[in-house]
C-alpha cells in the first residue's frame, strides 16, 4: 500500500498535461489569431480560401450564463486558463450568436476581424493587427446560426505597464461590438512596432 501511495505523489508531482506557465512578452504589434469555421458556405465569396476547423458549436448551458442579452456577443473569460501554444499561457474568448437569425462575419482566409485594445493615455489604443491579403480570394464571410457560438484561445500578455483591454469585432462595414473589459499587462511598443 505504501509503494502505491508513493507512486500516486510522483504522478501527481509530474503533471502530465501541464498549463504552459509564461505570458507573452511582446515587444511588438501582434497579428490577429481569431481564426473561425463556418456553419454554411458563402456563396458570394470567390473561393480558394484558408478554411479553418474551428467550427460553430451549439449553445450550452454554460454559454447562457455568460450572455448579456439578444445579441451577438464577444465575451472574455479571462479565469478559463488554457495554452495558447506549448509555451505560452492563454484563456478563453467566445463568440456567441445569440439572435434568431443565422450572422456572416467577414473573414480574410478565416481569420476574423477581431483586435485587443488597451485603455492608455486616455484612449483605447490597438495593440494588434491583420494584414491585407495581396489576394482577392482571401476575403470571405464565415457564419454561425442561431444559438452557435466560436471559442477561441488568446496569449496573456506581460510588460511593464498593467492597463485595461478588451476586444473589438467588426460586425460590417464601419460598425464594430466590444467585449467586457478585463485586466493585463503590456509593452508600450506594442503600441506601434507592428510584427514581421
């Protein structure tokens, strides 16, 4: 029985799975990473695009709880810890389609429209970025029906100054929706560096 127990305390002590521990330290703008499947095929893009796996889930229990109303949503749960690499620790962001009615976001080979923003000097200021494709066929719409919803995972940032952030999503043209404002820190050359 004792070489039982202390075989279960090495195991433990091992941790098979670990959480990666480290926070982003970036010293530049990073690229948007918010990249989403799609419930339905759009039929107006050209084709020939990225398509990602991440595909639309169905509503949960768990998801109600975290909405704010008949609307879509992008909300941050910064207290679901995950690895957004091997190295680099992350948490939770959903999407959610809380309406009646199938939504089409824009999408450049997958890749939505989505940015963190951080509160300083007064304003909120973009920390990330997308970069243009050279190619039309890049440009699509990517859709989640009613009651579906995107989850993605996001790198922790570390630096030198602790701020408020929270992220914006372009809905279409010139109309954006942001999510709840969360706590972090960042580099001021995140403010201007953009990254390779």
């Amino acid at each position: 029985m004792k070489k039982i127990n202390i075989f279960l305390l090495l195991l433990f002590s091992i941790n098979i799975n670990p959480l990666a521990q480290n926070c982003l330290n970036s010293k530049k703008m990073l690229q948007g990473y918010f990249y989403a499947g799609t419930s339905q095929l759009d039929t107006k893009a050209a084709g020939g695009f990225y398509q990602s796996q991440n595909q639309p889930k169905k509503m949960s229990s768990e998801i109600e709880n975290i909405l704010n109303g008949k609307e879509v949503q992008i909300v941050v749960q910064k207290n679901e810890i995950q690895n957004f690499t091997d190295e680099i620790e992350g948490f939770t962001v959903y999407i959610i389609n809380n309406t009646d009615k199938a939504i089409g976001l824009h999408a450049q080979d997958s890749r939505l429209y989505v940015i963190r923003q951080v509160y300083f000097n007064g304003k909120w200021n973009d920390i990330e970025f997308l970069r243009s494709s050279g190619c039309g066929n890049s440009y699509h719409k990517v859709f989640a029906k009613p009651n579906e919803y995107w989850e993605f995972v996001v790198p922790c940032l570390k630096g030198n100054f602790a701020a408020n952030f929270r992220f914006k999503l372009l809905l279409e043209k010139d109309k954006y929706i942001y999510s709840n404002e969360f706590t972090g820190r960042f580099n001021k050359r995140q403010l201007r560096k953009k990254s390779k």
